[in-house]
C-alpha cells in the first residue's frame, strides 16, 4: 500500500510505525474471511482491509477523526485473528492502537459514551472500587430485562446489569503482597504473578488455583507489591496516559524482582488478554528515556502464560482420568495475540481430558476486555454463534485461559466455565473445581431425562 505522509508526520514515532504496517498491506483481503465483524455484518468498512484504509485517511490527512471512521474503528474487537491469517504480516494490533489514542485526541464523543468510557477506566483496573460498583450490579442484574428503550445507552446498561455476577466471591489472599514457598524442599524456579485487576474480584480462584500448583511443582511465587492492572482496558480505549501509568508500576515493581538476590524466572500471566500487553511492553515504552525502555523490554522478555509456565517445568498430573470432556475456547489475545494454540490444549490433554475445539474457533466469543458493554449488540450475537458451535461439541463443560470469554460464556442454562489451570491444579492435586460439580450434576440431570 502507498502511502503519502509528509517528514513532518514522519516525525511522530506513531505515525512513523503506522506508516510502516500500512506499507506492508498489499489489499489481498484473505483478513475478510477471518474477522468475526466482517462475518456477521458483510460491510467492507467492517473488515481488516477497510478499517486500514480508513485509518490510512484519517492518520494521513491529520484532520480530527470523523464520526464514520469512529463508528467502525470501535466495532473493531481487536480479536487479531487478521493477524493469523495475513500473509504479509501485516501487523494490525499497533496500528489499531495508534488509531485508537488519535481518536480519543481528536474526536469528542457524545456525553453519555464519555461518561461511561471514563467510568469503566476509573472502576475496572481497580479491584476495590470494581467490587464496590459489582455490588449494585448483582442487586440490579435481575432487572436488565425491563431497562426501556433502544437506545445504545440503554443497551450498554443491560449489557452492565447482565454481565454482573450473581454472587461475589470471597476476596481471599492470593492477591495479598507474599512470597509463596516452594513445596518439596527443592526450589526449581521462582516467578512473579500478575494478580491482575477485575480477574481477581471476579474469581479469585483462578490466581488460588495458579499459586497452588506452582508452588507444588517447586516453583516460587511472588505477589509483589505495587503491582496492579497491566493497562490493556486503557490502552485498548486509546486512553494512552493512564494505560502508561499502570504499566509503568507493574514494569517497575517486577524490576525490583528481576534484579534483587533471589531474581526471577518469569512474569506469569493467567488472564490472556494481560499477557499479549505486557508481552508489548517494550514496544509500548519503544521511545521512554533509556532505563525505562530497557526495563520494559527486559519485562516483555520474560512475560510468559501460565501454559508456557507448566510446561516449562514439566506438569504432570497425580489423578487418574475424570472422564470429562472439555470444549477449549482459545482465547483470541491467546491464540491471535500470543500465537498460543497447542500449549493450551496439550496440558488438558495431559491431565486426562477429553478435548474439543468447537467450529469457528478462530471467531471471537465477543468479550474483547469492555467491548461486550460497548458493542452490546454486536458481542450478543457472536456470544449466541460461539455458544451453539460449543454446544454442538457435545462437551461437559467449557474451559478458556482468559476471565473475559468464561464471564462472556457463562450461562446458568448452558454449560459450566472454568479456567483452565483450575483443572490443571485439580488433576495435580488440587480441590474440585465448582465447574466439575455442576458439569456431573448436568450429566445426571440428562441421564435421568433420557432414562
């Protein structure tokens, strides 16, 4: 693609990375056939290609973003799934990205989506307030259904109120500041654990589960403190300050590890929509003063998922086969994002399970971090297209590396969700998972019908 940036543009080290990608796409569309909203809507301004022309105008002409563009941009899920299939590699998550914060810059919003874009950056990332706001959420989720009107408005308000647990869990101490030990008498690694932000108020138990079975596999787990939410919400809504501010804490309190006496072996992450961000770190802090950069990349280098982790150190289960079959929701920011696909799946296989990968695997579930509260419609009906193509996996229950697609996912009628380590940690010795229950009271239900 020809581009037409003048050396003043060129200048801005975001203009200069953009006008690089956009160089590298050669129009062959084969990003059409893979991009979830290309696939529900049809709209060539719906689909990889034409976001990038889109974006090329926008970024080339220098003029405020208009209405149009915004419209589609933000239906973009930032799934990545372009990613996998271009051939030309083009790399589409930094121009998005870039497009995203010129957006914010240049474009006001109606006061209503400002309000609500500035509310979810000021509660999310933190666990405090989000738990204080999901307490109005799980009073208030019963009555989604007689919200009135049509508008956006009102459907992002039922979205919020649906999307709300029915019950809170117990905070616990797994995102407490400690040092877990390593059992066994033999330390074999020592790792730090991104605790993360709404993943820690939502289930708890999967930070519980990860720290159980590492530390059992003699692997040293450090909740270091200052430590908070990678930044991806904010990064995503192109809210450049504040996703800077948290990874910069992160970076720094993980340095803080790296060089103390005891060092660490990696940075691990259970919520896959956090490991593909801090794994771009060092791209994110590219043009940071020096120490800064380097620290950042220093991070990114050692970013690992907890799959990589495992198997790293050489999981092994300690229980006999549970006969379940599992359908695996590969995560996108997992399999798009990280370029994870048979980790994953392996592990479970490992551990004794029956594993399917449902049709459509590459579509997105239509989580996408906020974009199922701002893109309500649009992330209904890829939820109910993920949810019939699992269903017809004939599975026990469904398993995903990432809090956003089991909260998507969850459905008190469908089948029960669960974090993958969870399984793991329970095939290795830990507790059963409250999913494994529900899946075999299911099964007894259904047996009972047929019988």
């Amino acid at each position: 693609m020809q581009t037409a940036f003048s050396p003043e543009q060129l200048r801005d080290p975001d203009t200069r990375e953009s006008n690089g990608i956009l160089r590298t796409c050669v129009h062959c569309g084969f990003c059409t056939a893979t991009c979830p909203t290309f696939v529900l809507l049809g709209d060539e301004l719906d689909s990889p290609r034409g976001r990038i022309y889109l974006m090329k105008d926008m970024l080339e002409s220098g003029r405020p973003a208009t209405p149009e563009v915004v419209k589609h941009i933000d239906r973009c899920l930032s799934c990545l799934s372009c990613m996998t299939t271009c051939p030309s590699g083009v790399h589409y998550m930094h121009l998005v990205d870039h497009a995203r914060r010129y957006i914010e810059e240049t474009y006001e919003r109606p006061l209503p989506e400002r309000m609500l874009r500035r509310l979810l950056s000021k509660l999310l990332p933190y666990p405090s307030r989000f738990r204080l706001a999901l307490l109005g959420g799980t009073l208030g989720r019963h009555f989604a259904g007689f919200v009135p009107g049509r508008s956006m408005t009102a459907q992002r308000l039922r979205a919020m109120l649906r999307l709300s647990p029915k019950r809170i869990p117990p905070a616990g101490n797994s995102a407490v500041p400690q040092v877990h030990r390593a059992e066994g008498g033999k330390r074999r690694g020592r790792v730090a654990l991104l605790t993360g932000c709404a993943q820690q108020v939502l289930a708890p138990s999967i930070n519980e589960a990860t720290i159980r079975l590492l530390t059992r596999m003699g692997v040293e787990v450090v909740v270091t403190r200052e430590q908070g939410c990678c930044g991806a919400l904010d990064h995503h809504m192109g809210h450049h300050g504040p996703a800077m501010a948290l990874a910069r804490a992160n970076i720094e309190a993980w340095t803080r590890e790296m060089d103390g006496e005891d060092g660490l072996d990696a940075v691990v992450i259970n919520a896959s929509g956090c490991g593909t961000t801090v794994k771009d770190y060092g791209h994110m802090f590219r043009e940071e003063p020096s120490p800064l950069a380097e620290r950042a990349k220093r991070v990114a280098s050692i970013a690992m998922d907890v799959s990589e982790v495992l198997t790293r150190f050489g999981y092994e289960p300690t229980r006999p086969s549970p006969g379940l079959t599992v359908a695996y929701q590969a995560a996108c920011s997992l399999q798009h994002g990280q370029k994870l696909t048979g980790v994953p799946k392996a592990l479970l296989l490992k551990a004794g399970f029956a594993v399917k990968e449902p049709r459509e695997a590459h579509l997105c579930c239509g989580s996408a971090g906020t974009y199922n509260v701002l893109q309500p419609e649009i992330a209904g009906r890829l939820r109910e297209r993920k949810l019939e193509n699992i269903n017809r996996t004939g599975a026990d229950l469904i398993a995903s590396g990432n809090i956003g697609c089991l909260t998507q996912l969850a459905d008190d009628a469908g089948l029960p969700t669960v974090h993958s380590v969870e399984l793991l940690d329970w095939m290795a010795g830990g507790p059963e998972p409250g999913a494994v229950a529900a899946a075999r009271e299911r099964r007894q239900r259904a047996a009972s019908r047929a019988a």
